[in-house]
C-alpha cells in the first residue's frame, strides 16, 4: 500500500491533503472535526495585526457559477481574513497543535507592509507552536485597498522584502502564497525565493464579478443594491492553476523551489495532477466548503489506490513526474498525426459533432440522411473539438496514423521521425538558421 506521508519543506503529515487557509480553518472547532475525518493539515485562516480585528459585511458574501446540474463550478467570496480577535486564534492554534502533533498547522498571516508589524506577528505565532508561516500577498479584495494582499503580491520587490523581514525574525518555514492576478506568475515566484521563501503556495483567488443582477443592474453578490469584484475559485479555476505550477515547476530560475498546489481541488485525481505538475502537497477550500471535511476518505483512499496501480511507492515519487512533458509550443511534434473515430455502436446520433465541426472547424463531419455521422479524412485537421462537444464519453476518438501511410488529408506520407516548428520549413526562422 501505497505511503501517503508528507514532509513538505520539512513539515510533515500523514498526508499530502491540508486544508487552505480560509472558512474551514478559521477556528479550532472547524480545525479539529477537519482532523478527526483524517485531514493532514490546515493553513490557518488569516491573522492580521493586534488591534480591532476587520469587519465583514453583513449581507451575502458568495457568488457562484454552476453547471447544468447545479453542481458548484466556481464559487466568488468577498470574505477578508479573520474578523476573530488575534488572541483567540493565537490560543486555539497553540492548543490545537498540542493536541495533534501530527498534523501540520501552517498560520497564515497578512499585516501592514512593514518590518515591525512583521516581527511582531512571527514572535507571537513562533509562541503556538505552529509548524510554519504562509505570507499571504494574495487576497484580491478588500485587504488590497488597504496597501496588503494583492496589493503586496502584485509587486515581486515587496514580496522580496517582506520574506526577508520573515526569514530575519522568525526560524519557521515561511511559504508564500501568491496571487494569480498578475501577467506572469513566474516573478513574483523568483522574488520569494530571492527573499528566502522555503516554498510558494498557488493559487489564492482571481479577481471576478460571477454575475449582474439583470433586475437590480448590480453585480452578484449584492448588499444593498450594490456589489464589487470578489476572489474566483473552485473546479473552475483548476486548470489556470496547474498551468501556473507548471510554470514555476518547470522555469530555470524557480526549478526545485517547493510547491503547494491549490485551486479546485475536489477529488484524488486533481491533487495527483497538481503533485505531478510539481507540487509538493495540496491545499483545498472550496472543495470542503461544498461537500464537507468528509471528503478526505475519499481524496486519500483514491490517490492511494492510484499509485499502487502505478507502482508508486511514496509521494515523492509522484512529485513532478509530468513536469518534462510540459514543453513549449515549438517543440510539440508536428509529424504526429491523428484522426477522429466515431464508434458507432456508442453514438446516439445527436449530430452536435456534426454542427460543431461543420459550422466552426474543418467540414470533416459527414451526417448521412439516417443520421449516421463518419469522418472524412481527407478533411479532418484532427483539432479534437468533435471529442469534446461529444455528449458520450469515449464515442470519438482520436486515432494515430501509423509512419509511413499517407494522411489523405495532404497527401503526405507520416515521417517516422519527430519534427517540430523550430525546423518546419515553413519557420522563417529555420531557414534563415540553414
Ligand atoms: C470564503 C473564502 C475565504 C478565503 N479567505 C482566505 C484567507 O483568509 N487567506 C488566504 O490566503 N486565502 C483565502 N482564501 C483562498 C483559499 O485559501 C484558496 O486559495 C482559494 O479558495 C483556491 O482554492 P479552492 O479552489 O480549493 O477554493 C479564501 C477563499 C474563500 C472561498
Ligand atoms: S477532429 Fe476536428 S476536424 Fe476532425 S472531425 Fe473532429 S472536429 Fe472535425
Ligand atoms: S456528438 Fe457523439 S453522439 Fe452525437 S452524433 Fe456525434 S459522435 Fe454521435
């Protein structure tokens, strides 16, 4: 059986699932239940600095986006950090640690953008016990207008700065949580490693409005007639965040620097995802958020029985393992070539293949007056959109031409070899470097 322990950055659980720091983590009550259902760690939810806590609105704070059977596809929140006085978070954490001491517990903080406030948080969680800090530099609300957040995460020289004032004042592992509301992820990932940071979480929210009232004219969720733009997460910002892991994962300057994935993740096969695209653990909320702490059985029980079929014995061995198949464009293999399938015996004749490669791809769809649909290989580009507006899973498949047929598309014959854009000899580029 396969060992799902974690020793992230030098933190260890039982397992490579923690909680996110938001609403599930925001108190001991919450963070206890999350153990006892086997979570192997939490990010607590945001402290800020001593004084009166923040205040939330009063009204809804949630907007979201569904798919067709009303399952949660993004959820939007204009929550800020915890409106709970320091001291209470401050005692809870350091008793909820005493009493399991197995599980990681990562506090995750966002004050003032100046040493003394930093220096003072760090003396005060270092006194919990806890195992670790996450500088959160990502809230896109809210916090930002107050000079924090996204505010911070936006500009790498701060983040340099701020971890430094961290790594200065406090022994703790320090993980910075980025933004994704930036161009390119990659700095101010580069700017926390320059400034000490033992590993980078990703992601904290995208900016988003869900939705406009059509009766009120204002954006969802409303309080009092009015809305703003609120953090985006859940299953739909999953695929913007493992394009960011990759990144950090796979660029020069970031290689090796630790990775807590987060970002929809909802079952095992999203976290094996993350991991494989280098992350080191993973960090849920929405997911919880929806179905409850309850989820961890399956989450564990799936990515377990996963890599005993994959012969994977430990996490580590998961950790990264997709990472050299993530290349750029140019080097994709051009003289991979392949054609859509229809199975018959499964197609329901819908005709959606039909209309969506007819009206807006390559006219490779042929619909008999019996509503029996085959492709033209001739014309089939093989774009894959067939695939993918097909209702029924595994109808349409894409099939390789073997090296050494002719694609009767352009007449050629399937080189054995590889062949990418950086040689093609329609690239400029190629010819000029002959
Ligand atoms: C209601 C709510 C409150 C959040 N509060 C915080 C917070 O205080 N600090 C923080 O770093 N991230 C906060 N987050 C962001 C989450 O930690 C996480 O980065 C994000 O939700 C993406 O993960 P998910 O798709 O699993 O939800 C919050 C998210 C939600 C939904
Ligand atoms: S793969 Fe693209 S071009 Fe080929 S049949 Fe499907 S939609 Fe048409
Ligand atoms: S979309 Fe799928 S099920 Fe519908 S006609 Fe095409 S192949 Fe058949």
């Amino acid at each position: 059986m396969a060992n799902l322990t974690s020793n992230f950055i030098g933190i260890k659980s039982p397992n490579p699932f923690w909680l996110a720091s938001a609403p599930p983590t925001d108190k001991a009550y919450n963070v206890v239940r999350a153990f006892q259902a086997g979570w192997g760690g939490v990010v607590w939810k945001t402290l800020g600095a001593e004084g009166p806590p923040v205040v939330n609105v009063n009204g809804p704070r949630y907007g979201a986006i569904w798919g067709a059977d009303r399952r949660l596809l993004g959820l939007n929140n204009i929550e800020l950090i915890t409106d709970r006085p320091l001291e209470i978070n401050l005692q809870e954490i350091k008793q909820v640690k005493r009493d399991w001491p197995d599980r990681a517990m990562v506090v995750s903080l966002m004050v003032p953008c100046d040493e003394e406030s930093w220096q003072a948080i760090l003396a005060r969680v270092e006194d919990t016990g806890a195992d670790g800090v996450e500088l959160n530099f990502g809230c896109p609300h809210g916090m930002a207008e107050r000079g924090m957040g996204s505010a911070v995460g936006q500009v790498p020289e701060y983040i340099e700065m701020v971890t430094r004032w961290v790594k200065k004042h406090s022994r703790m592992p320090c993980i910075v949580k980025l933004t994704p509301n930036i161009s390119d992820i990659r700095k101010p990932a580069e700017a926390a490693k320059r400034g000490g940071a033992d590993a980078v979480s990703l992601i904290n929210t995208i900016n988003s409005i869900t939705s406009v009232n059509l009766d009120t004219f204002s954006p969802e969720p409303m309080i009092d007639g009015k809305g703003t733009h609120g953090g985006y997460c859940g299953p739909a910002v999953k695929p913007i965040a493992l394009n960011m892991v990759a990144e950090i994962a796979r660029s020069a300057e970031t290689q090796g620097l630790p990775i807590s994935g987060i970002g929809g993740v909802t079952t095992w096969r999203d976290a094996a995802e993350y991991m494989t695209l280098g992350a080191g653990n993973v960090q849920v909320c929405t997911a919880a958020m929806t179905y409850g702490f309850g989820i961890i059985k399956e989450m564990t029980a799936g990515l377990s029985l996963w890599m005993d079929e994959k012969g994977l014995t430990s996490v580590d061995e998961v950790v990264g393992r997709a990472v050299p198949n993530v290349t750029d464009w140019q080097y994709l293999n051009l003289n991979h070539i392949t054609k859509a399938r229809i199975n018959q015996d499964l197609c329901i004749s819908c005709g959606r293949c039909f209309a969506a490669c007819e009206d807006t791809s390559h006219q490779a769809i042929a619909m008999s007056p019996d509503r029996v649909f085959t492709v033209k290989d001739d014309e089939c580009v093989a774009c894959n959109l067939c695939v993918n507006v097909c209702p029924v899973e595994d109808c349409i498949t894409m099939e390789t031409l073997p090296a050494g047929t002719t694609d009767p598309r352009t007449g050629e014959v399937v080189p054995a070899e590889y062949g990418n854009w950086t040689t093609h000899p329609n690239n400029p580029m190629a010819k000029a470097a002959e």
